[in-house]
C-alpha cells in the first residue's frame, strides 16, 4: 500500500511505507519479489497464492494492518495495490484524516463477489461515495467471480479500479485514536483494542436511494440472541437473513432502516452495538439474486411471437414498480424492449409474469444493488402514489413507500438513460404548502414535488410535467400526473420537438364510452349483482341519501368514475355501479367486471389479470394500473424527440401476437428438436455450438427454460439433468474424445464449470452433420373415466396451494401427500377443512390408479406427490425405488405432455390429460410447454428395494 502522508512528504517517509505489506496479523511472512524487478519497491503478498516463488530469492519484511498504517501517518490520500490486500479496507475501524481512496480490486485474488459488497458497504458506513471505475466480471451460482472461458483461458477483465472520496466535514468515528496523530498513538494494542463507538450517519440518499440497511452479526452463534433480542420490535424483513463472510445479515425493513440510518436505535438493539455482538451496516442490500422472480407463471403461448418482436426493438427502457405491465404495454407498442422489471407485490408478478414471463422480473427494488440495473434509454415508473393520493393519510416522504422515489433517483444518476417517464397522483404537485388553479400560471406547488424536480434536475435531467385526463383515450374520468425528463446533453434539441399528446374531441370518439365496454351477455354479469345486504348498504349510505344517487349509477353513454384499487371494498360509499338489466325487474345493480374494468383502463383483451384463487385482485391490480393508450402516447412522443425513432402503425389495446391456433405446428408422431422449437436454434436465437460458452457463463443466472407451448426446452436444458460421468459416457459412445478431468475438478466449486464444458461439447456433438437426429415420439397414456377426473379437479382446486409452495420446485404450488390413517371416529371437519381436502385427494386419487388395470391396482407406492402448474426443468428424482405412474388434469391447452428421455436420440412425451402413464423417473423428464391451469399426481415409492432400470417407458 502506498501512502500520500499528511504530515510528512519527505521521500524516506514515502519509501519506509511503501515497503511495508498489508497483513491480516502481525506475524512476519516471506514475501517474493515479482519477476519483472530485483528491488522490493513492489511486493506480493505471499498468503494470497500457494506459495510458489516468483524468483529465487525470498525477503522478510515487517508486516502489518492497515490500521496500523492509517494511526502511524495520519494520510489523507490512500493508493492500495496490494494484489489482494484491498479486501482489508473492510478492517480499518477508524479512517481518521483519510478523504480519498484509490484502489484496483482485483478479482483474481478476491473471487468473492460478497468480499466487494462488504468493503463497498464498508466504505459507505464511513462516509465514503464510491464509484467503479470498468466493469464487473460474470459470477457463478456460488457468487465467485469466472475469470476464465469455456477454455480455460484468462478473461481480460480481472480488475477493476474504484475510488472513495468522502468530504472533510464528514466525522463518522469518534474515538480516541482520531485525537491525536503522533506515532506513539499508533501501536498494535490500539488497533486490537476494543471497537470503537460509532456516531450515528444518515447515508447520502440523493446517491443510495431509499434508506436500507441490515444487522451483521460476525459470530453465528450470537444470531439467536440477536434474534430473540430484536424480533418483538418487528425491525426484520421476511426472510431477511442472509449469509454474510462467516456470519449472519438481518436485513432491516424500510421504515426500520430509516429510523436507524437517522440515528434513532432502541436502546436493546444499541446495547448489542456498544458490545460488538452486532454491527449496523447502512446501504448493504440483499442483491439481486434474491429478488429474482421464481414464480410459476411463464411466458405466453405466443412467446415466439414476442421474441420476434424484441428483435425488431428501437430502444430498451426498464420498468420500475411494474404493477401489471400497463408501462410495458404502451412501450413495446412503439417498438421497445424491456430489460428490467420490478414489481414487489407477489399477485402482480404473477399476473406480469403470465403476460410478459419472468426471466427479467425482479421483486424488491431496495434490494438490488445499483451496479445490477442493465443500461436502457428510458426509465419507466409509476411510483407508490398512497403517500400522496387524497383518498390515503397523504404522509409524502415520511411515509416508507414515498422514499422509494429515492431509488428512480439512485438508477437514473448511476446509469444515465436518454429520458424517463413517471406517473403518480394528480394533487402530487400540491402536498405540503401548493395550491391549484385553474391557470397552470397561478397554481403554487407544494414542498414534495418541488423536491423531487429538484432531485431529478441534480440528476442532470431537465424535467416536464403535465396533468392529464385519461377519458381522450379510455371511457373512464382519470386524471394523473406525467412527468417526463430528458438527459441535459439532449435536452435542448428534444425539448424542441416534445409535445404532449392532444385527446381526440368527444365528439368524435364516440366509441369511447361506458357503452362500448360493457358486457351484453346477462348470464356472464349476474354473478357480479350486489347482494340484498350491499344493496341496502348502498342506499343507507351518506352518498346516496345526498341526493347523489345519479352518480353512482354509472351513465352508459358517458365515461367512468375513477377506477380505484379499492373499487370492491368501498362499495357503499364510493364505487359506481352499473344499472340493473332493463329486461329483468328482479335484478340489482352490479359491479363492473374484471374485463369491463380491463377495458376501461385500456387493456387489450389477451391481457390477463388477478389471481385465480382471488378474483377480486383484479380490481385491486387494474386499480393501480396505469392506462397503457395514453402511456403509448406519451412515450411515442418522448422516444421520437430523443431520437429513438418510436413507431405506432397500430393501436397498442388492439395489438396481439398470433395464438396457437394461428402458429404452424407439426402435428405428424415423429418430431425433431435437435434445436427444439426454432428452426434449427435455440429460442434465444443462437445454435448450441455458437452459444455454449456464453450459457455456461450464465447458468447460475439463468432461470428454468422458457420456452412456448407445445415446444421442448433447449437441448442443453435436457442434457442438465445427467451427471458428469453420464455426460462423458455418451460422449465417448458417441465417438468425441472426452478430456481427463483434473484433480482439483473433483472439488465441488470446480465441478460446475466441469459439467459446463462437458455439456457444451454434447450439444456440439448433437450439432453435427454426422450425428443422428434427437427426436420426439408421442404417445398417449390409458384413458381415465371422466367422471372421476372431473371429481378429483373439484377436490385438487380446494387445497390451499399458496400453503403448499416450495422454493426450490418451479410450481404455483407443490405437496407430498402420505398414505392417510384410518379413521375410528368421524371428524367434525368443514368440506374444505385441509385435512379433509388431501384425505379426499389420495383417496380419490387412488380409486383411479386402481381402476385402470391390474397391474396398476398392485402397484405399490407409498406417496403422492400433487403440484400445480409444474413446469420444473428436466429433471431425475433421486428418491425413488422404481417406476411412478403419473397423470394431469385441468384447463390446459397446446402441450403439458410428460416428456422422458428413451434413449441418447429418442425422447418419449406422453399425453397425461385425463390419462395415466407409467414412466421411470430416475431417468431425465420433464413437461413440455402449455399455457392455462394444470395438476399432476405423481404416484412414487420412496422406500423399500430399489429396482434395476429396465426401461424409460413401462406398460401401465
């Protein structure tokens, strides 16, 4: 480490700390001198290699910390290029003079992608504002940085260098040591003394966003204490902890890391503090890995559709506080592609998911580390507006949602994009201290939204906003904020050609009425009645006995109300309803449909929305959407002033992919997939021979292949789910020379990278002009009455599945069911008590696996295995003794086929729809793709004598 000394700038001084080496301890180690130099002006710090000498000749050389070397010469400038040593940055307890620090992390030393977040945080609790200079490796499942290719060769990019800079009125240590700075001061029992008491820091937001933060507890033996001490307060997110070095993370909520970040801790937690049982680390984030979306929704039948679609993009935005995608909707409209998604309510990313897929959804936005957010020109966002809607407590910034704002903030400085475009509640302009009018030249703006147009402008953006019904574009009365920004270096010139976008005249949009949405068909509405009791409870209601009576009833040939998230639960006061049918003097008045309220809001009919085990999230979701036609219109205007030459050749509510019915698909038995499913590529439109080394970098990224209904996953994902050594058995069966693994490959880190290679040459070799085809051979299984399908899918849509969800299966629900005791008595249980539900379930389950043949009625298994929408990757299941008989039911449509491998080129896929296979699932399976509501029971033997595997396919 190199030191520029604030008290001395003699040479001898400078040299004298140059020579000395930066060591965890303070025991003298030999260190080498490098080849390219006989002096010891650089030195290597011997403990970060295995110990081969990189010339004869040794040196001893006094070691020490790198707090001792702070205490000795009090710097303000710090270089460290210490091959390794920069991770200790992370040890310095007290930084005293030091204002800027310049260093290279090198990743060939520190793999680690935690060892960086750690001296980051680190750097940031002190003060510091840290900036990358180059850019990030590519990191395995294990979070190690890849330094070398499929071919074991170095990448370029194993460094980076980064600077911390920190003003001189920052003060974040007061300790003993930062009094005085003479070398008598600086001793090791000064350093090895106890942790310094910390002032309390609020991080800079304008640079890290909304304030986060997290408990590291160093010792894993303390975290029960730790745990017990701090649940009652409440402080802890939901599976917030997370491993950190060789302890524990407890990452605080929004409003809890606020409170702390300003100083304001309860005196338990400080407790813990002052003792050094656990230290607060303001900014460390969960990362992105643990926000990405694992849902079981996937992408649409009409994906093939849609990736041709992402081929012909004119520029790419990210979608923030995503909600249902009405941002996605007007963008992609005018040529976009999207490249980040995030969206924390667990409803709406499965709705998202269901309409856009899920391989860019992320959950939590404070999670996600800056350096995470992929380049775009523009940024979307609708920002939570219950901090500032005039219906909500209006709590603006003190409210934890309305920081949040800090994190559009934190991206837009970090990753420039051309423009951004937001949305939020009308009266935002006016929240503490604005006053409207009619005149935009007479209105006053309020404390909050100044604000944020000054936070975005210090972005370097120049900013415009305007309040917008949106009843120009769909037939409901809903006014909103949209604020757009243009980069200053291209504010000038699109500034010039920005407009926004002018309603047509009502007049002439006569479609563009309650009328033209609503349903016509009684029977599909009758549902939706109010009962007698919320019929009476309307009309003892204040708005109602007002005199307001016409306009809760909704007037068919003019436009809505405002759709609200809260449309079903405030029926009585506020909702508005639609007149009873003319032709039926018994009915009520009746809620909008979820499809009339998707078309109010602008929705194309394709769009799909709520949950289907709650249908009244629809409302809630369509509620706090944005209307994709205006957003379209507004985004077709900010692209084309910033040059990104937007095109709307077609209404963006109209559009829609081709669906199934209008897609070739080859219906004959016998069916190729050497590429599956895209003319001879993988989806992501490159061969298995061109794309091997890159997916072999990506894999621990990569989310459970995607692919279209009816289509197989890509030919890598199959082979996935064979070991090493199978792998390299059908190489060489297949005449390919397989290389000799190296000793340190038996290592559980190397063995990734070693199934990797092995699994890119099989793909190669699959490739081949001389390789026999992979194909798909169809078969059905036995024909399962109706009746008793039909009865089993009643009691399989009864259990709870969001009880029922396990991390690790790719499943909107999975559980295994035991064989059920046999009742003495009969219990007092409700119809969809859950004991009753899977009780019924095995028992009918079982009643059609023994009646379907003989054979089927003795065979033996000891568990049911029940999962809803499955769409795991290909697959083994380890635990079994034997064959499993298997079948599916439900609305599904275009595939969901049980597919195994028969053979190295054969793969078997089995028509299970109301029909029952028998397969050996020690052998690689997997579903094909489909879209809609599909179960499966999976019949299986886990204990017992394991069976020799005779056969992929068995006689059921």
């Amino acid at each position: 480490s190199s030191f520029s000394s604030s008290s001395s700038s003699s040479s001898s001084a400078c040299v004298h700390l140059i020579n000395k080496a930066v060591s965890e301890d303070f025991d003298l180690r030999p260190l080498f001198v490098h080849s390219g130099t006989n002096a010891p002006s650089r030195l290597y710090f011997s403990s970060l290699f295995d110990n081969r000498r990189h010339c004869d000749d040794a040196l001893t050389v006094q070691c020490t910390t790198m707090q001792e070397l702070i205490n000795t010469s009090n710097p303000t400038v710090i270089k460290v290029d210490a091959e390794g040593g920069e991770r200790f940055l992370a040890h310095v307890r007290d930084f005293r003079s030091v204002r800027l620090i310049v260093a290279e992390w090198d990743w060939t030393h520190n793999r680690r992608k935690q060892d960086w977040e750690h001296v980051s945080a680190h750097l940031k609790l002190h003060g510091f504002i840290v900036e990358v200079k180059g850019r990030f490796p590519e990191f395995d499942e294990n979070g190690n940085a890849e330094l070398c290719d499929k071919n074991g060769k170095k990448r370029g990019n194993t460094g980076m260098i980064f600077s911390a800079k920190r003003s001189l009125s920052i003060d974040v240590a007061t300790s003993p040591s930062a009094a005085t700075t003479t070398a008598a001061t600086a001793s090791t029992a000064t350093v090895a003394a106890a942790p310094t008491k910390r002032r309390r820091m609020v991080v800079p937001t304008v640079v890290d966003g909304c304030p986060v933060g997290a408990l590291i507890i160093p010792k894993r033996e303390d975290l029960k204490r730790v745990f017990e001490t701090c649940r009652p307060l409440g402080l802890f997110q939901s599976k917030g902890a997370t491993p950190y070095g060789d302890g524990m993370a407890l990452h605080l909520k929004l409003e809890a890391a606020a409170e702390f970040c300003a100083g304001s801790i309860p005196a338990s937690i400080q407790a813990l503090l002052d003792e050094g049982t656990a230290e607060f680390m303001p900014g460390l984030r969960r990362g992105a890995a643990s926000q990405r979306y694992r849902g079981s929704a996937r992408r649409p039948a009409d994906e093939g559709t849609r990736r041709l679609q992402d081929s012909k993009a004119q520029f790419t935005f990210i979608d923030l506080f995503a909600g249902i995608g009405g941002f996605r909707r007007g963008l992609e409209a005018i040529q976009g592609r999207c490249v980040l998604s995030s969206e924390i309510d667990v409803d709406c990313q499965e709705t998202y998911a269901m309409n856009f897929g899920g391989d860019h959804l992320f959950g939590d936005i404070t999670a996600i580390e800056t350096q995470d957010f992929p380049a775009h020109d523009i940024l979307t966002a609708g920002f939570p507006c219950q901090p500032f809607a005039r219906r909500g407590e209006r709590g603006g910034f003190e409210d934890s949602r309305g920081g949040l704002f800090m994190d559009i903030v934190r991206i837009l400085r970090a990753r420039q994009p051309s423009g951004f475009l937001l949305e939020n509640v009308w009266n935002l302009q006016f929240i503490d201290g604005g006053t409207w009018h009619e005149d935009e030249d007479k209105r006053t703006y309020g404390d909050v939204y100044t604000f944020i147009v000054e936070k975005l402008e210090v972005s370097g953006y120049q900013v415009c906003s305007k309040i917008i019904n949106a009843r120009g574009w769909v037939p409901q009365d809903r006014k909103r904020i949209y604020m757009v920004g243009f980069r200053n270096d291209l504010a000038q010139a699109a500034l010039e050609k920005f407009r926004w976008p002018i309603p047509l005249p009502e007049e002439r949009n006569v479609q563009n009425t309650v009328a033209s949405i609503l349903e016509i068909d009684l029977e599909e509405t009758r549902s939706f009645e109010l009962t007698e009791r919320q019929w009476d409870a309307v009309q003892r209601s204040s708005t109602w006995q007002s005199g307001r009576s016409n306009h809760r009833i909704v007037n068919p040939n003019g436009v809505a109300s405002t759709l609200t998230a809260s449309y079903k639960t405030s029926f009585a006061n506020l909702a508005q309803l639609v007149a009873p049918h003319p032709g039926d003097p018994t009915s009520r008045p009746r809620f909008f449909t979820p499809r009339e309220c998707k078309r109010l809001m602008g929705f194309g009919e394709t769009h799909v929305v709520g949950n289907p085990n709650s249908p009244n999230r629809a409302y809630h979701q369509l509620g706090n959407a944005v209307c994709p036609p205006l957003i379209e219109a507004i985004a077709k205007q900010l692209a084309e002033s910033l040059g990104l030459r937007a095109d709307t050749t077609a209404d963006a509510s109209s559009r829609r992919a081709p669906d199934v019915d209008d897609m070739d698909v080859d219906d004959d038995a016998e069916e190729h997939i050497d590429e599956p499913g895209n003319g001879g590529k993988d989806l992501d439109g490159a061969t298995p021979s061109t794309r091997g080394s890159d997916q072999g970098q990506h894999q621990q990224e990569a989310s459970p292949p995607l692919y279209r209904a009816c289509d197989q996953p890509p030919l890598k994902a199959q082979l996935e789910a064979l070991t090493i050594e199978q792998l390299a058995h059908r190489l060489q069966d297949m005449g390919q020379p397989v290389r000799a693994p190296a000793s340190e490959e038996f290592i559980r880190g190397f063995k990734v990278s070693r199934k990797n290679e092995l699994l890119n040459q099989l793909c190669e070799a699959y490739a081949s002009p001389e390789s026999p085809r992979r194909v798909v051979q169809r078969s059905q299984g036995a024909l399962l009455p109706p009746d008793g399908i039909q009865s089993l899918l009643v009691e399989l849509r009864r259990m709870d599945w969001k009880e029922n969800v396990r991390p690790q299966v790719d499943a909107s629900g999975y559980c295994v069911l035991k064989r059920p005791y046999e009742l003495t008595t009969q219990p007092r249980w409700k119809v969809d008590d859950p004991r009753s539900v899977r009780r019924r379930v095995w028992e009918k389950s079982e009643a059609l696996l023994r009646g379907v043949s003989d054979k089927a009625a003795n065979f033996c298994f000891t568990a049911i295995a029940v999962s809803k929408n499955f769409r795991g990757s290909p697959h083994v299941d380890k635990n079994d003794r034997g064959p499993q008989y298997a079948l599916s039911l439900g609305d599904f449509d275009a595939g969901g086929e049980l597919c195994v491998e028969e053979s190295p080129f054969v793969v078997r896929a089995i028509e299970t729809k109301g029909r029952l296979a028998c397969i050996d699932g020690r052998l690689p399976h997997w579903v094909s793709g489909y879209s809609g509501e599909r179960y499966s029971i999976i019949f299986y033997r886990s204990t017992g004598n394991e069976d020799d595997i005779v056969s992929a396919i068995h006689d059921v």
